[in-house]
C-alpha cells in the first residue's frame, strides 16, 4: 500500500509541469516576431529578348523606361542602352543586363 502523501505530490508535480507549460506557451506566444526579409537579385535580363514585363523587374525600371528599351531594339552593344537609359540608371541596371548578339535576336515590332 502506497503512503497517503503520495497522491498529493503527484498532483502538486502535476500542477508544477502544467503551470511551466502554460507559462513557456505564453512566453513564445508574447515573443515579438522579427520579419525575415530576403533579397533578391534579378536574373540577367537580355535587352533584345526580354518582354516589357521583364523589364521592369529591373531596379529603377518602369513601364515607361522598359518600352523606350523596346522601341530602341536590337541593341549591338550595351553603350546603345546606356544611352536610351541615362548614365545613373545605367550604373544600377548594369551588372543585370545581357545582350544577345544582333544574328540572334529577333527584331521587335514597334
């Protein structure tokens, strides 16, 4: 037969193991959330071939901007789009620009 105290520290180690539980739920509940934000560069983006859309994926680049590249096509060399774009946007969009050669890319309606 078990003693008569045994039934009571049962409980109470019960109550101590859902009492933390609780508290450990409430805390990670309280816990303010810091954002994740990831960046994102954008693929290389081939001037004679790209869409409009595809265009303005491009930092700085609008819908304006991206159909003055369009009307400009084809490009033979990169200096052509530096200067539809300015020598600032140029610098941004640079590094994210791709030009297939002139044999390869079709002409664009305007």
């Amino acid at each position: 037969m078990r003693p008569a105290y045994f039934r009571g520290e049962v409980l109470a180690g019960a109550a101590l193991v859902t009492v933390g539980l609780v508290a450990l739920g409430v805390h990670a509940w309280l816990r303010p959330v810091t954002p994740v934000t990831l960046e994102v560069a954008p693929a290389r983006v081939d001037v004679n071939l790209a869409s409009r859309h595809a265009l303005t994926v491009l930092p700085g680049v609008g819908p304006a901007t991206a159909e003055r590249i369009v009307a400009g096509r084809p490009y033979r060399s990169l200096d052509e789009v530096r200067a539809v774009l300015g020598d600032a946007l140029f610098a941004r969009v640079e590094e994210h620009l791709a030009l297939t050669p002139l044999d390869v890319a079709p002409v664009s309606s305007r």
